[in-house]
C-alpha cells in the first residue's frame, strides 16, 4: 500500500471511528457498559485497522503507558513505517484507565495523524519489528 492510498482512506477511517465514538455511552458515573471507565482508543484502533485491512494494508497495534495509555497503529506502507492515529485529546480527556468522552465531538480527516517513523522495509521485517510474534494475523488488529 501507498501512502497515497493510505491518504485517500481517510473519509472511510473517520467514519469508522466516529461509529466507535457514537457508541461508547458513558452514565453519569463515567461508565459504559463494554469499555467502564476506560477510553475508546482500543476501538478506534481496531477500526482503522479494519479499514486499511479490508483495503490490503498491513497494520501493527501498538501499546503504550505514555500520557496515560493510549493504543494506536503502525501502518506498512511502500514508503516506509508510518504512526496512523487520532489523538486521545481529541474525543476524550484523563489518564490511566479513567477517560471522559468529549461531548458533542465530530471527527473530520484533519484529526487524522499519519506519520512517517522508519525508512522503508519488507513486511517481513516490519512484522517482526511491530508485532510481538512477528505474523500477519497479530499484525490485522484482532480483525
């Protein structure tokens, strides 16, 4: 895949992250009934995984403690190995495991964060480096 490509899926991954968005349903006790207390990264991720997946694309999910904790993806791109993300700030607010949905919020293209890392290289060699058992399947994000 292209990055060119990658780009022009943007409409369709803002679509699938907002349906995540306008799921998650917090009482007002901050809860929802799949996610708890926590945020919806996890799924927006595994939409936009689902997204460049279903378009050929090779994804990695990657999780990190920074600020938090926060789970976005590594997209294998002819170009090289590019961070595709959309921010937590953007929909949600807290730390930890506690996050606050943003009310009202509406995703556009321009909240989509797509990133250049590392110089190109086989799929091979971006599994290895971006999954923890180096396979095409953990690299599709639990599709």
């Amino acid at each position: 895949m292209r990055l060119e490509e990658l780009r022009a899926l943007s409409p369709s991954i803002i679509a699938a992250a907002q349906s995540e968005l306008d799921a998650w349903q917090q009482d007002e006790e901050g809860m929802d009934e799949k996610l708890g207390s926590g945020g919806a990264c996890q799924e927006i991720s595994d939409a936009i995984a689902r997204i460049i997946g279903g378009a050929g694309g090779t994804t990695a999910e990657i999780f990190t403690e920074f600020d938090g904790g926060h789970v976005f993806l590594m997209a294998h791109l002819d170009e090289g190995a590019f961070s595709v993300d959309i921010p937590p700030f953007v929909y949600e607010y807290g730390a930890g495991y506690s996050w606050t949905k943003r009310e009202g919020v509406r995703l556009s293209p321009d909240d989509l964060v797509i990133q250049k890392l590392e110089d190109p290289m086989s799929e091979a060699a971006f599994l290895r480096r971006y999954t923890e058992d180096g396979d095409t399947f953990a690299a599709s994000c639990e599709i």
